[in-house]
C-alpha cells in the first residue's frame, strides 16, 4: 500500500508543479510582451499632445501613437546641442548628428526603426535590377520597440519611447566621432533625463539631459588627464540636446543635377537601371525648394517676379548683441536681388527671433543664425538637406563672437592706409557691423548650396581695383563666395569710399542663385539639356566663371588674393602695407597697453606680406582648368603663360630675397620680439621652401614634357641664380643658411 500510494503521490505532484509552472510561464510572457488594452496603457493620468507623433506622457514614461500612415515614411532626425560645457569646443545650436530613419511594423508585435542609407537606387520596381539592389541593401535595425497597445480601430500603434531617448543610441545621441573627440565614456544612466517631448503637425522635438563619463586623454607629458574642465573636476560633462524629428517630403523635390561649371555643394546616389550597360552616378545639387504659387506659373514663365510658396527665413538668435542684429539681418536681405534673377521676390528674409513665442531654437523647422560665446575667429555656414533630393530643410548657421577680431585684423592690414576709420584697434560700431554684414553675406551663401568661389576675384583687371566708378558697379570682386576679404590694391591717392573696399553680392553670386533656383516643370533628363544650354551661353561672360576651392594648381582661383594679377595686385599691397609699418606705432597706441596691440598688428603685417608671397609663387609651374563640355571651344587645361610665371620669379627676387628692409623696424622689433626671433628669415625660407617644392618642381617638369615652350625647371633655376645666387653668397643674406636655399645651390 505504501509503495503504490507514493507512486501515485508522486505522478499527481509531478503533473501539478509542470502543469503550474506551464500556466505561470505563459502568463508571464504574455503579461510582458503582448499588448495590453489601450486604457490600461494610456490611463487617465496621461498628458497628451496631437502632431507628426500623437505624444502621451503617463506620469514618467513618454509614448508615440504612430498611426499607420507613418509607418513606412522618411523621417530625418536632427540632433543639436542646447546647452554645452565650458571650454568644450562644441557649442549650443551646433549639430551633434543627423540621420534618416523610419518606423516600421516587425513581427511579435514589435515596431522596428531603421535608419536609411540614401546610397544606392533602381528606379523601376516591375524590372529584375531593382531586386538585386533590393537584395544587396538592407536597412540597418537601430532599435526594436514592443507595442504597449493599439488603438480601438487598431489604427495606430502606441509604444514606449523613454529608455530610446534617454539612451545612448547613436540615431538620438552624439555621433561616435563626435564622442571620441570629446572623450566620451558610458552613459551615466543615473544623471540622465527626458526634459521635455513636444510635437508639431511635421515634427516632433525631443530635449534631453544626457550625462556621459570621460575617458581621461594623454596631455604632453604623457600624463592620463580628461581634456574639458567639466571632466576634470567631475569626471564627466553634462550636455543638454534636443532631437528633431522632421517627417520628409511625401514627394521629393526634383534634382537639379551638377554641373562642375557652377559651384555648389552636392548630394550622389548609384542609379542600377535595367537597360544600362553600367552603373550610374547621379550627382545633385543642393538647394532650397522655391517654387511659384500655382497661381502664378503663368506670370513666372513670363518673366513677372513673384513670390515662392514658402519664402526662406532665417532667426537671429536672441543671444546676439543688439547692436549687431540689423547688420546679420541686412546681409541675409542682401541675397533678395540675387533671387529676382531666379523669378524669385522676397524670397528670403532676415527676422529677429520673437522673444515672445513657444518657439525653439533647435526645432528643425526653423533657420537659425546662433551666436556661440566663443574665441574661436570664425563663422560657418551649413545645411540640413533631404538626401533623397538635395532639398535643403534648414540651417543653423555658427557665427562665434570672436569672428569681429580677425575682421579688424584682416581690415586694418589691408584698408588702413586708405580708410582712417580703420587706424586704431577697436573701430566704431557702423564700420564693424558693415564688416559683420558681409560675413553674414557669405556664410548665407553657403547655406543656400554655394561653395567657395576661390576664383572669382581673378576676374577684375587689377587697374579697375583703384577705380571708384568702376567699383561702384561690380565690387572688387564677382563673388561674395570668394575668400576676396577687402581691397588692398586701393591706394590713399585713389579716393576709394568703403562701398569700393569690401564685399558685396556680385555677378558671379547672382548667375549661380539664378542657375540653381531657377523653376521650371521639365523632367530631369530635359532640365539636364537646359542646364547645359544655360551655362554655355551664360559663361561666355568670364565674370561668372567657377574657379573651385582653391585646392589645384590654378593660380587663379587663390585665396585672400585680388585681381588678374597677381604680381601686380601684391605690388600694390606692399606699398600699403608700407605705410601701415610707418604708423603701426602710433595706430595701435592705447592707454595701460604693454605692446600686446602692436606684437598682434605687427604679426598681421607680416602674415599679410606672407600671403602675397604665397599669391605670387603660386604662378609658377602652374596651369589653367577651366570646365567645358564638348559644345565649348578651346581646352580644359592650359599651362601658365611663361611670361607670366617669370614676372613672378622676378617678383619674388626683388620683394623677398632681397632683403625686404622694410619690415626690419628696429624700434618695433626691440619691443615685441626676442634676439633669438628673426621674422624675416623665417619668411624668406618658407618663400624659397615653397619655390623649390617636389611638386612644383615636378609639374614644370612635366609641364615642360608636354609643351616645350613653357616654363621649363632649367630656366627658372637659370633665372634665380642669375638674378640672386651670387648676391646672396656676396652680400651674406640670411636665407643663404636656410636648408631651402640648399636644394638648389
């Protein structure tokens, strides 16, 4: 009896406990996967806001209602600093990382977001291509939420935002470069907040405090020490971020495709069509969508000016001091006259930011120009753009309050000897906000697609730079986008007001805004044609040539240079710069200062001379690339002119290695520089370094290979010895020692 009833015992307890642990396991993993009813996820404690995401908070935890609509859409998510620590480098408003994703409905209930690479395209889903690209692309999974609930009509999906945002996922956080740059550890999940969700009918902006460790970094002796003061006294930095999540353009703008001859900024995707015999690479500009009102095609295509459907704004930040705002706004304005010639009134505007409204700074609606409070000399211009099409969204320009110093460096060196204003260190609020304007100009520019024009100002006669009629009507140069600071070549016989000495839009500016806005309801094939057809006619004027970044070979497209020529327009700033060295003393005299004021201006003088040694030298063993197509006469490449490239050899000899005596002021150099300091030297090397440069030296070479009668090497190492080697060795110049001189001798 005993052995049977344990026998039995022993099958019932056995059939029990698994029974019970079965029933206790399936509870458990539905109660913490499966949906739950509405109401018990969105209770009536629930605060909630209707926009792009319908946004719940339930006491501590955030919720999206994603409605089937959204699923499947292009969202671009745009992370900006807000607030930053001291001395970090990085600023609030500046950008932290961008990317494109979408929410996408997984299986076992669960909502995946993807991050999209606009890489490659097959524009024909219905042809056998467009699956093998389907096949060799898919999507990254950043994140997996579980759906909490549905709605009643199961319509929309709700899920739990809280542990994304205030994570470290790269989609919503600081990019991995940006985080090695500033040292960054783990996150500090214990100091790490959602500070706000707000949303909007296309947007939703996110703001976070995210705390991070530091990892220390290696100083100069070798010693482990966290580079930010934050991280050195705590350990870690706090950040405060906002994420924009901006929903993209259902139909994205048509691509106005590259074209070398124009500068613009440019997005690329790899097109696999099926009747191609290769692959293809489209390349498109970027740019803003500007279009008429409906009602106003007619009127466009005949030529009337009307306004865009949605006009172009940027804020001011209201952290910028006052008396600077209407400069920043008059030289975003400046751009207007250059959009008319695209068909285009008031289609950009300047405002202040209204103090009064719920707007945000960060919110990737809105174009802001943010003023960083920062040493850093300097401003730059970026966009945000949609990179399915190069629609540009909007733009946080970065101007840092340190940016007046080198405006009043650049001015006083290369403007004082023609503009008393310009004769002391601080100038007056009119000249300084005029100086502030064309910045403002250029760093526009850069935000509506244009790139550097480096070439541009090689297009004004060097004669015509003394002409006051003359500049009156072009500028010193034609273009803003060129790095063409003030006019140097102005002499004080010259009577050149401040309208002939800095910026403005000019021809080249107005030629590119009319090139890349210009609307029209052609397919992208014929726009091509168009854009071709356009361009040759148009450049038959050389005023809007595109001379690139500067970055080749090309003598003509330089920065900080003046002129068609650069021998002559350099000849012109020496003499300037002369009479500066004559008054530096005087000029750069204020009460209490220790020479500080004349040490700076006096290493602008010399920096400035530099440039002009660097403008000069450049023409030697160079060549011409000016962009054609095949309908355009003449050749793409063109070696310098010989005559050309010896007039700056001779330059160099008499400017340079003959010793530049004017610059050896005893009376300034005893009070600002050591014995041991010989700043002439120091230039004459770098000058001779530079001549006798491999590549320089190879591309005469070459040069010479190819076309006989150019420049050849042996001549210009003739030249130079006929002309200085035996006064150096005679007259025991101080280059004589420099290991440059030693190359050649």
């Amino acid at each position: 009896m005993t052995s049977i009833f344990k026998k039995i015992f022993t099958i019932l307890f056995t059939l029990i406990f698994t029974n019970s642990f079965t029933i206790a396991q399936s509870k458990s993993s539905s109660s913490s996967s499966d949906p739950k009813p509405y109401r018990d996820v969105i209770t009536n404690k629930a605060i909630t806001s209707q926009g792009l995401f319908i946004v719940h908070k339930v006491e501590d935890k955030y919720y999206f209602e994603i409605a089937d609509s959204i699923f499947g859409k292009d969202i671009m998510a745009v992370t900006r600093f807000s607030k930053t620590p001291s001395a970090s480098g990085i600023y609030g408003g500046e950008l932290a990382n961008q990317s494109v994703m979408r929410f996408e409905k997984g299986p076992d209930n669960k909502v995946f977001l993807r991050t999209i690479l606009n890489i490659t395209s097959s524009p024909d889903s219905t042809k056998p291509v467009f699956k093998a690209v389907q096949n060799s692309n898919i999507e990254p999974i950043a994140y997996a939420f579980d759906i909490k609930a549905f709605t009643k009509d199961t319509s929309s999906a709700v899920i739990d935002v809280t542990d994304f945002f205030k994570g470290d996922n790269q989609v919503v956080s600081i990019s991995t470069n940006r985080k090695r740059r500033l040292s960054l550890s783990s996150l500090a999940s214990d100091r790490t907040y959602i500070e706000s969700v707000k949303t909007f009918p296309i947007n939703t902006e996110i703001r976070t405090v995210k705390t991070f460790t530091a990892l220390p970094a290696l100083n100069t002796i070798g010693t482990a020490t966290p580079s930010i003061p934050a991280a050195q006294e705590a350990g870690a930095i706090t950040l405060e971020m906002n994420t924009s999540l901006l929903l993209l353009p259902a139909k994205p703008l048509k691509r106005r495709m590259l074209d070398s001859r124009v500068g613009y900024f440019a997005d690329d995707i790899t097109i696999y069509e099926e009747n191609s015999q290769r692959t293809r690479q489209d390349i498109y500009i970027v740019r803003w969508n500007l279009e008429p009102k409906n009602e106003d095609i007619a009127k466009y295509k005949s030529g009337e000016l009307v306004e865009p459907k949605k006009q172009i704004v940027y804020y001011i930040d209201p952290a910028t001091p006052k008396q600077w705002q209407p400069y920043l706004i008059q030289g975003i304005n400046d751009w207007q006259k250059a959009f008319e010639k695209a068909g285009f009134k008031n289609a950009i505007v300047g405002k202040e930011w209204p103090l009064n409204d719920s707007m945000s700074l960060e919110d990737a609606r809105f174009s802001v120009l943010r003023y960083f409070a920062s040493d850093v000399e300097n401003a730059y211009g970026p966009n945000i753009h949609d990179p399915r099409s190069g629609e540009i969204l909007e733009s946080h320009i970065g101007w840092y309050h340190n940016v007046m110093k080198i405006l009043r460096n650049w001015y006083f060196v290369q403007c004082a000897a023609v503009d008393t204003g310009a004769r002391k260190m601080k100038f007056d609020d009119e000249l300084m906000g005029q100086l502030i304007r064309f910045v403002s100009s250029h760093e526009v520019g850069h935000t509506l697609g244009l790139r550097h024009n480096m070439g541009s100002s090689s297009k004004t006669p060097v004669e015509k730079l003394r002409d006051k009629n003359w500049l009156k009507v072009n500028g010193h140069t034609a273009s803003i986008m060129d790095y063409a600071r003030f006019n140097y070549v102005a002499q004080p016989e010259d009577s050149i007001d401040r309208q002939g000495l800095y910026p403005h839009i000019g021809d080249y500016d107005k030629w590119a805004i009319e090139w890349g806005y210009r609307w029209n309801d052609l397919t992208e094939e014929d726009d091509k044609k168009w854009s071709n057809k356009i361009v040759i006619e148009k450049l038959k004027n050389p005023r809007l040539w595109f001379g690139g970044e500067g970055q080749n070979a090309d003598a003509r497209a330089q920065t900080e240079d003046l002129g068609d020529n650069s021998m002559k327009a350099s000849e012109y700033g020496l003499k300037n710069l002369k009479f500066i060295m004559a008054n530096l003393q005087e000029w750069t005299k204020e009460e209490g200062d220790r020479y500080e004021n004349l040490n700076e201006l006096y290493g602008q003088v010399t920096l400035q001379f530099k440039r002009y040694i660097g403008h000069v030298t450049k023409n030697i063993g160079s060549y011409y690339e000016t962009f054609k197509s095949v309908e355009e006469p003449g050749d793409v490449y063109e070696i310098t002119p010989k005559s050309i490239q010896k007039e700056a050899v001779n330059w160099l000899l008499k400017n340079v290695f003959e010793t530049p005596t004017w610059l050896l002021d005893k009376n300034i150099w005893n009070k600002i520089t050591a014995p041991s300091d010989d700043p002439v030297i120091t230039l004459q090397d770098a000058a001779l370094g530079s001549l006798f440069s491999t590549a320089r030296m190879s591309r005469m070479i070459i040069g010479a290979n190819r076309d006989n009668t150019s420049y050849s090497l042996d001549e210009m190492l003739s030249d130079v010895k006929k002309e200085s080697g035996v006064k150096f060795l005679i007259k025991n110049q101080p280059i004589c020692t420099g290991a440059a001189y030693k190359k050649f001798m």
